[in-house]
C-alpha cells in the first residue's frame, strides 16, 4: 500500500478554483475524456487570461472558453468541432485578432510535453523542417544531430503545464484514476505541476491492487485534486459510457456562429456569476 496522501476528492467548483488566473493549462482533444463540466465551472467562476494548450488539437471546450473570455492564448495544432464544423468562436477570435494563437503540430506538442515527462529540457523532432510552423516558431531551434553527418534536426523546448485537467470514467479512494487506453492523460499529468480531474464515481476499491486494473490506471501521486461530476464530459462523449450528444454539438455550432447566440447559450448552460457589487 502506498504511504503517500490521497488526493482530496472536493466539490466541482472548488477544483475549478484550482486553477488560478493566468494558468498554463494542458486539456485532451474532444475524443479524450474531456472535462467540460469542469469547463463550465471554469466559466462561471469567470476565469482570465488562461494560456490553453490542446494536446494535441481541442474542440469544444476551447471554443467555449475561448468565446467566454476566459483565454489570452492558445498552443494547439487544431481548433475545431469536427463533422460540426469550424470552432466558431475560436474562429471569431482569430479573425478579430483578440486571441495569440501559437501554431504547432500535433507530434510536436507531444514530443514537448514529453521532454518535462523526462525531466528534460528539449526534445528533437524531425518531419517539420521547412515548413511554415518551423519558420513562425523562433522557440524551435535546427541544429546538427551531433551523431550524425549533416544531418540538422528540430530542438524543442520542454513544454510544462501548470494544470492538466481531464474527466475520468472514475477513480479509487487513493487518488488513482482509470485512464484505460488513453495514455495522452498520463502525459500531460506527468509534464504538469499539479493535475485536476473530475471523474463519473469514486469507487471503494483499489485501482493498483491488480495487473489488470493498474495497467489503465493512472497513480494517484500525480493527482491533485478530484471532484465527482456524473456525466462530466456532456455533451462530448466518454468512451463506453456515454455517447456524444451530437443534436446538442450541432445546436451549439449553430447558436454559437454570433456573439448574441454565444451569449445566450452560455446563460442556459454556463449562467457566469454576477460581478460583485
């Protein structure tokens, strides 16, 4: 049995909380045990000048942050609701030039957040020299492989969040979350400084108590904090418990193309709090 303390499993918006203004704040991509109700919190709380970063692409849950004000920046090889359509309000923020956009490629956001996984400062790359990210990337640098013949290769910086924050089918008394097939997550919680994850249900049981449960599991000392959110990915899917919502995905696409729909959906989905008198 491990000595180390478990991870407080804490009310919703007291793990939003955790993430403080201006953060670093890694999130999966729309297929990957996506913490929206987490999301909402987020939103309602009114957060600020949040820097996302998609690993490797994002969806739904930076649009909605990114329309909702709460983001100054955004790493990512992607924005986009897929068989929905363009991210309209990334889209919006893009075009008004209100949002710092930093372009990268999936293998590389990977690669980056691998080099901090490894406590490392850099991780080289190859298949991007020449292209255009490489030549708007001044962060990435080409050098000679020291072990070859000239051979240049792509350095680049270890990427380190301050936050991974992801949803879970459900986690053990211990802190230990079920990640099963999606090892992205033990990724990002390994490169971040601290990792909050709402889950379906907290279980009595012990995740590493077997081979067969420990090998999707992601050990708890790397958990900060978990909050219970039954159904916490809505409307975006979790693998074999939920489906997307895709009639709900195709209303926001559509709402969402104007400010005022934007506006309205967030008062029935996400109501902000009210500023302080």
């Amino acid at each position: 049995m491990s000595s180390l303390p478990a991870a407080p499993v804490v009310p919703l918006d007291t793990l939003a909380e955790r993430i403080e203004d201006g953060a670093f704040v890694a999130v999966p991509p729309d297929y990957s045990f996506v913490a929206m109700a987490a999301t909402r919190a987020l939103i309602r709380r009114g957060a600020q000048n949040l820097r996302l970063l998609a690993t490797p692409q994002s969806g739904l849950q930076a649009d909605l942050l990114i329309g909702a004000g709460c983001v100054a920046s955004i790493e990512t090889a992607a924005v986009s609701l897929g068989e929905h359509g363009a991210a309209p309000r990334f889209t919006a923020a893009a075009k008004a030039g209100s949002l710092h956009i930093i372009d990268s490629t999936c293998p590389a956001i990977h690669a980056a957040l691998q080099a901090s996984e490894k406590g490392i400062p850099f991780m080289p790359l190859r298949g991007i020299i020449g292209s255009d990210v490489l030549a708007n990337r001044p962060d990435w640098k080409v050098t000679d492989n020291p072990f070859g013949d000239n051979d240049p290769i792509v350095l680049l910086p270890a990427l380190k969040p301050d936050i991974a924050l992801f949803h879970a089918p459900y986690a053990d008394r211990r802190g230990n979350i079920w990640i099963g097939r999606r090892r992205e997550l033990a990724t990002i919680a390994h490169a971040a400084r601290e990792t909050c994850v709402t889950v379906e249900e907290v279980r009595d049981i012990d995740l590493m108590a077997s081979e067969e449960t420990a090998a999707g599991a992601l050990p708890g000392l790397y958990v900060s904090a978990i909050a219970e959110a039954p159904r916490g990915a809505w409307p975006l899917g979790l693998t074999d418990w939920y489906a997307a919502d895709t009639a709900h995905l195709a209303h926001y696409a559509e709402i969402a193309r104007t400010e005022d729909g934007f506006s309205r959906y967030l008062d029935e989905f996400a109501p902000r709090a009210a500023a302080a008198e």
